[in-house]
C-alpha cells in the first residue's frame, strides 16, 4: 500500500511537467502578450518594446521556459507581472478558498445524494424515484449561473436571510463563513448531486440483482443488513469513482461560482489572468489544479482499499 | 403517502437552509429613519465591474476604470467641475506667466498618508519621476511639453514649457496630477504598485487583487465637512470587483452592495422605479465607433470609408442596443462639452448615396469585409448590427472575435480591416480627445491615419489659449474628420451607476469615477 502511494505521488512529477511545457505553449502562442496589458489602452511603440525586453518575453519561448523552470525548482514562483504580488502570496489568498468550497460541496451532494440514491434504488419505480428522478434531472441541466442568481435572489433579496456575496475565513470567523459559503457550495453541490445519486441508484440497482445479495437474503439476515452491509459497500465504488474523475468539471464550476458570488478563489484568479497574459500565475494556478486533481486520485486507490477490502494495491501485479 | 413523502422532502430542504440562513441575519427591517443631519462613520460596499489594473496612478493603463479607487486614495493638482471648467485641487491657484510658463501655488497643511509634507519638492519628484521614461508613465505623451519642473520656494513650482501648451492643464487635472508620496516611492520602488500612498480622503488599508480593495478614513485629511470637522464621513469603504452586471445588481437590490457602477441600459427602467434603491446618471460616455484600416484595399478609398459612414443606420443603435438612452453625434465630442459644435458635418442613413459611392470607388458590388470586435457586451449586438446593415449596400462581413489583448495587438499591428471599439469620452482637455486616435503619432492611432492638415490644426489648437480661436480648431478637426472618415462614430451610451436612497453626498467627476469624500450613509 505505502510502495503503491509513493509510486502514485512520483507520477506526478512527469506529469506536472508535461502539462507545464503544454500550458506554457499555449499561453505564449495567444495573440497579445503580457507587455501590452501592462501598458493598456495608451500603447506606446517604444515603451511596448522596451516593457517586452524588461520582462524577458522578447526570448525565444524555451529561453523563457527554461528561465521559468528553474525558478520553480529553486522554489520561487515568481511575481504577477501588473500587480508585482508574489505568487505564493497569491495561491495562499485563494487556494483555501477554492478548496473549501469544492470540500463543502461535495460533502452537500455526498449527503444529497447518496442517501436518495439509494431509496431511488428500493424503492424503483416508485413516486420517490420518479421525484428524484426529475430533480436531478434539473440539477444537470440547469447551469451554475442560473442556479447561483435564483438562490441569491430568493435568499437574499426576498428572505434576507443570507449574505449574497463576500467572504470571510473559517479560521477567523466560523459561523460567518459558513453563511457565505452556504449558497455557493450549495450550487456546486446540488448540479454534482445530480451525478453522483443517478450513479449511486443505478450502481446500487445493479448490486441488489447480484447473486450474494439473494444468498444473503436467503440466509435470513435482515434487510437493513443486507442492504446497508452487503449492498451498499459494493456499489460505492463506482460511485467514489465517479466523484473522483469530476473533480476538474467541480473546479471548473468553481470559476463560475465564485464570479455569482464575487468569492476571492483560485478559479476567478485564472481567468484573470489568462485574459492579462500573466503567465507566471497562471502557470502556478493551473498546475496547482492538477496537483490538486492527481492527489485526489491517489486518496480515492486508499478509499477503495477502506470500503472494500479485496482491493488491495500490494498484491497487484 | 407520496404527498406525505413530497411535504417531508421539502419540509427538511427549507429547514436546512433556513437553519444556516437565520443564524444572526441583520434585520433588513430597519427602517431608516429620515435624518436631515449628516451622519458620521459605518462603511461603504461598493462593486465595480473591471479589475483595477494598478494602485500607481502612473503606470495605470485602466484610465476610466481605475479612477473609482484613485480618486479616494490620491487627489490631483487641479480639479475639474461638472462643466468641465478648471478649479483649485491640491494647487491653490496657477498662473499662466507666459506661453512657455505656468506657476503653480500649492496648497499648505496637506500630508501624505504616510505623514510626509506635500509640498514643492514632491510636485517636482513625482513630475519628473513620470517624464523619465524608464518609468513608462501610461501619460507620459500628456506631459511630454514639460521642459523643467522648478521649485520657487516651499509651495510654489513653476513649470518650464517646450511648447505653448494649453493641454497640459487638463493633464494636471487627470493621471499625471495624482500626486504619490515621493518617500512611499522611494520605500517601495516598484513595488509602489501594490503600495499605494496619496494624500486623499483615504488611506489603504489591504486588498486582494482582483477581488476587492478595502480603503480607510485618513484622519489627517486636509478638507473639513459641513459639521466643520475634518473629511470624510465614511469610516471604511470597500470596492469589490464584481464583472457581471446581473450579479452586481442583484447584490444591489439584496443589501450587500450601497454602490455600483455600469448599469446597463436595459436595467435602467427598473431601477428608476426602485423604492430603495437611485439612479445615477453620471456626466460620462462611451462613443462607439468603427475603425477602418485605411491602409488597406479597398478602405484606403475615402469614397469607400464615406460609403459607409452613409451605410449605418445610427437610430438603429439607439434603439436595439442603447434602449433609447443613447444619443447621436456627429464626432465623439459631446454636447455639454465647451468645444462642441452643432455644425460640424453629419451622416445620414443613406443607402442610395452610399451605392452610388461605392460604385464611384469600383465597388459596384460591394466587398468582403472582415469586421473584427472584443468579445463583450454591447459590442457582441453592435457588430451584428454593423454587419446586417453593411450587407445592405453589398459589403459583406465576416465577424471576427478576439479578447481585449487580441484585438488591440490585431490593430497595434494594423491587421485588422473593420473593428469596434469605443472611446470613454469625455477627457480634461480636447486634445487628448482627438489625439490619441487620429494624430498620426497617436498611441492609439489603430487605424493609419495620418493627414498633414490634421496634425497641423491639432498641433495649433494646443499652443493656444484663447478659448474661442481653439473651439473653431476643434470644429475644423471634426470636419476634416467627417470628410475622411478614419471611423465612423455610431452613438453616444451614457454610463449610469446605482446606489441605496440611503446614500447620500455621492459625486462622480466629469470622467464618471467616484468621488465618496463628502459621501455618507443614512441610517
């Protein structure tokens, strides 16, 4: 298990280097570059040529990818080019932030969903599954913005009983937080909701026609057992899987969530800055993304190994 | 039994966001009750819609949109009113000597945030300072007529002119006035940016770039109020960066913002009709206009560019894109403007006239066109009406989307053939407003136009003073403009901002940026 996990985390190293050497590409192949955001709307040809050879983007590109590279092996991640803020400083504004809504809102789907999931499941064909049926269906389909604008609209502007945007931190008020994060995690969690219960019934659908389940049955054990010991165990795994492969598409929300909200995350920070051509930004957030989505996988292999002791990584070949 | 199910599903849906929700929610209930008095203290939230690209009032390249954080941390020498009409800033009083010489009397008892004396010498750093042009001041060409900046004694500088130059005033009264505190410069080098020290109403106190700014009262503020105690009013105002306008709005009307900025036209019926919440129409615009590459076949053509400037239906605009809010002009110069001219040469929507100008050009057919816009809006309806309406005259176009950086690098290469953008109008001083555009050293002279007689009359029109022989040069230039036609200018669209009734004492400058130092909320 150890081996296992150690060899999960030394992948990350060639991974996180080819998604710099293809984002770096990427960033430099966009028309407009850095310089001219900095000098803005009064373009002046002198001062453009000269603020382009002041931050080095007159290089050739491996130049400047070589130049990067290093800086970050020494641990430095650079400064953002208008704002002169140091990047560290600038993922740890933002990068709890993100992580914090993206934990909340999958906490909110877990507690939805999985539970609803699985009395979709018993109770097939029923009214509860028809209901369920239709409200994930909305969950789906109907876009983040939307669903952000019509919550702030009937919790805050018709029952005043939420703040509609801002935050504060958890370490430095709690209860505040929470009621800031209350909306936004919840649009998250509600459109992921949807996914995971239709995966949670059709996973569980499919494990209560297995034969153990029939042989459990005729053991006379009880209901309650068979369902939330046998059952339910098994058809989990498909379902952590599914919660692990959509952590980018939650990121992803997150960027349009934190624009309804106005919340200070990593997302909002992103666009930011690949519509100023910061590349040093967005290099470290979006490899921080990827980070963050690689040790997700790797915790979900410990998750099945916990859920089902069968799988276990030391045996495997 | 289902009903049951339903009732209980939702019963426990409302209870668990009820639950988060009434933990301590501030009573909206409180009414406020009508105080003639002003009342001291409590803090604003405001939003506007761009990120600020600076807090060094130097190398800003945001201009209009960083001016709602400048002008409450930074104050320029010279001031304008609402008529446009120069008035005493940080300079008490100026005199022109003579062509080539302005003195400057400065105000006494103004400090810097950071306790240092604004006096002769800092005018003189901060001047100089941005005529170096290794600091790549975005205004530098503003100022560029300053020969010396001399000081006379403590409080009195006395700028040394290349040229006559009646420009440079509005100069003062915009970017290159904000007076920086010269030891915060030389404390935070570059890292000024992110350090901002004035000698404004208030003070920084912390921001998260791109997210939101939180500025506090400078109790040694130079100003005194109407309680006779010193400005501002406000303790605390916080500026939040909020891109959409349905987001901002909605935050508006919830109480969780006193103040937003860019409310779009189609917003403006319904919050007329607001109980709580005012509309503010501020002295600013933005003029859309098509840029033609006239260094490109077949817009090179005059016929062509006059084709079609007679081929755009202007009221069309008005009407689709502007909700009737919006005006038409013949130039981007606006009516309440001093240098305005009602006579200056104007299109009409004539497809006939323009056929037969096109026809004249060897385009019987018309052309293919490419019509190049950044991807926002108004412009995304502008450009689809541009492109409707030149196919009437048989030019057809092909719609081009780029992002902000992409389209100005498309022009500053003058790659483009038709584009859209606007000019925030109205600038201090009228040459600013017809320079950068159409001079042929312009910095934003995106479409190659250059015309001798042009950039004569300009020259002229800025080493002189008297008012009226300037006010027919401007008429002149908005002619010659007509005739050729380097842009063509749609419509005038008024910026509108909104606020809580409870907010009161707020102006905006001639530009539309805020100015909250006499602003205060009711209770």
């Amino acid at each position: 298990m150890v081996s296992h996990i150690a060899r999960k985390l030394l992948e990350v190293i060639p991974i996180l280097l080819l998604v710099s050497i293809i984002l770096f590409a990427i960033i430099s192949m966009l028309p407009g570059d850095a310089a001219l955001a900095v000098m803005g709307e009064s373009i002046n040809q002198e001062d453009l040529v000269r603020t382009r050879s002041e931050l080095g983007l007159d290089r050739p590109i491996y130049v400047r990818y070589a130049d990067w590279l290093g800086k970050v092996l020494q641990g430095d991640l650079g400064r953002a080019i208008k704002s002169r803020q140091p990047v560290k400083e600038i993922i740890m504004q933002r990068l709890p932030v993100t992580v914090e809504l993206t934990l909340l809102a999958i906490l909110i789907s877990m507690v939805l969903a999985v539970p609803a999931g699985i009395f979709a499941a018993l109770r097939r064909n029923s009214a509860w599954d028809v209901v369920n049926g239709i409200v994930s269906m909305i969950g789906i389909a109907m876009p983040p913005f939307w669903m952000g604008i019509l919550l702030i609209l009937f919790f805050s502007v018709w029952a005043g009983w939420l703040p509609s945007s801002g935050y504060v931190s958890f370490l430095k008020d709690p209860l505040k937080n929470m009621r800031y994060m209350a909306m936004p995690a919840f649009t998250i969690g509600f459109a992921f909701a949807a996914t995971i219960m239709r995966q949670t019934r059709s996973s569980m659908l499919e494990v209560l026609g297995e034969e153990y389940i029939v042989t459990a049955r005729a053991k006379g054990l009880r209901e309650s057992i068979v369902i939330w010991k046998h059952a339910l165990r098994n058809a989990l795994i498909p379902v952590v899987t599914v919660i692990s492969m959509q952590m980018g598409r939650l990121i992803g929300g997150a960027v349009v969530t934190e624009t309804v909200f106005a919340l200070p995350g990593v997302g909002r920070e992103m666009v930011d800055s690949i519509i100023a051509r910061d590349y040093p930004v967005v290099m470290a957030l979006i490899l921080i993304t990827a980070l963050c989505v690689v040790l997700t996988n790797t915790l979900v292999d410990i998750i099945y190994v916990v859920i089902d002791p069968r799988i276990s990584h030391s045996k495997e070949s | 039994m289902l009903k049951k199910r339903i009732a209980w599903v939702i019963f426990l849906f409302i209870s668990v966001v009820f639950l988060i929700g009434s933990s301590g929610s501030e009573s909206a209930a409180a009414a406020a009750s009508q105080q003639i008095a002003i009342n001291r203290g409590g803090s604003l939230n405001a939003a506007q819609a761009a990120k600020w690209s600076s807090l060094d009032p130097t190398v800003s390249s945001g201009r209009a949109n960083d001016k709602f954080i400048m002008n409450q941390l930074y104050e320029t020498l010279i001031d304008v009113d609402s008529s446009g009409k120069y008035i005493p800033g940080l300079v008490e009083a100026w005199e022109v000597k003579d062509d080539k010489t302005l003195i400057l009397k400065l105000k006494k008892n103004v400090k810097f945030h950071d306790g240092a004396d604004f006096n002769a010498e800092a005018v003189k750093f901060v001047l100089e300072r941005a005529l170096n042009p290794e600091t790549k001041a975005s205004f530098r060409a503003e100022i560029e007529d300053i020969r010396t900046v001399e000081v006379v004694d403590p409080y009195t500088v006395k700028l040394i002119l290349k040229n006559p130059s009646s420009a440079i005033l509005g100069a003062l009264a915009n970017y290159a006035g904000y007076m920086i505190s010269p030891t915060a410069i030389q404390k935070y080098g570059k890292d000024i940016v992110r350090n901002p020290v004035g000698t404004g109403p208030f003070k920084f106190k912390e921001a998260v770039e791109g997210d939101h700014i939180t500025l506090v009262r400078n109790d040694s503020y130079h100003i005194k109020g109407k309680d006779g105690k010193a400005l501002p009013y406000l303790d605390e105002l916080s500026i939040k960066i909020i891109p959409d306008d349905s987001v901002k709005l909605v935050n508006l009307k919830s109480g969780g913002l006193d103040l937003i900025d860019s409310v779009q036209t189609i917003n403006i019926q319904g919050l007329s009709a607001s109980k709580d919440l005012a509309l503010v129409s501020t002295s600013a615009s933005r003029v859309f206009k098509m840029i033609l590459n006239v260094t490109k076949e077949p817009l090179s053509k005059k016929e062509v560019r006059q084709a079609i400037a007679l081929a755009v239906d202007r009221e069309e605009f008005v009407k689709v894109v502007a909700n009737g809010y919006g005006t038409v002009e013949p130039s981007m110069v606006m009516k309440p403007q001093w240098f305005y001219s009602p006579s200056v040469k104007k299109y009409g929507y004539d497809i006939q006239k323009a056929k037969a100008l096109l026809a004249k050009a060897g385009y019987p057919n018309g052309f293919k066109v490419k019509l190049s816009f950044t991807s926002r809006e108004p412009d995304k309806t502008i450009i689809q009406l541009v492109q409707s309406q030149l196919k009437k005259v048989g030019i057809d176009g092909e719609i081009e989307t780029y992002d902000r950086l992409a389209f100005n690098n498309t022009w500053n290469k003058r790659e483009g053939e038709i584009g859209l953008n606007f000019l925030p109008v109205p600038k201090p001083d009228p040459y600013m407003q017809f320079q950068i555009f159409f001079a042929t050293k312009g910095n934003n002279n995106f479409t190659g136009y250059s015309s001798q007689k042009f950039d004569d009359i300009l020259d002229k029109s800025k080493s002189t003073y008297a008012v009226e022989k300037r006010k027919a040069m401007y008429k002149e230039l908005q002619d010659i403009l007509a005739e050729d036609s380097p842009e063509i200018f749609l419509f005038h669209l008024p910026l509108f901002e909104a606020c809580t009734k409870k907010l009161q004492g707020f102006r905006t400058d001639p530009e539309g940026g805020w100015l909250l130092r006499d602003a205060w909320m009711q209770k």
